[in-house]
C-alpha cells in the first residue's frame, strides 16, 4: 500500500540520505498535511495523509530505530500475517 506512488521511498534498515529535491518533492505533495491535527481521535484526515508522514518519518529514521518501539511478537505476528491478541 503506498500513499503516493509517485514517489519511490527510500525505507530502509537506517536512516536515507535524501537531497534537496527529493526532500522538496515529500514535503509538497498533496498528500503532506498542512498542519498537525486531530479528527476523531486520529492524527490528520486520511490514511493517505497518515501513511505519506509515517514513510517520511521511516526514511528518516530507518526501519531498525522504528521497530524497536514495537515488541518483538508484534513485529513477528504482523510480518506472518498473524494476529498476537488473538492466539
């Protein structure tokens, strides 16, 4: 599922290194938020929005600093497919 296809993400295990222009081509696309908000609970109006900051966020801090937010089971049930509350 990629929020914006017309951009090629540069997620990886550390953080990427992006220049000016692909910089520039994240932060104006229509799927970044103006601004920082809360609708029903959620941050911004739509999961596009919500998936185009987060892969801005992964390529900034690399998919091994992320992950080690979450439990480890977590990670392993997601990446299987599987669902840990419901074992």
């Amino acid at each position: 599922m990629n929020p914006s296809p017309d951009i090629i993400w540069k997620i990886s295990d550390e953080p990427a290194s992006l220049d000016r222009a692909e910089f520039w081509a994240r932060y104006r696309h229509a799927n970044m938020p103006e601004k920082f908000e809360a609708i029903q609970g959620k941050l911004f109006w739509s999961d596009e929005q919500r998936l185009h900051v987060l892969a801005m966020l992964l390529e900034a801090v690399g998919l091994r600093r992320a992950l080690a937010l979450c439990p480890v089971e977590t990670v392993r049930a997601a990446v299987e497919g599987n669902n840990p509350a419901s074992s």
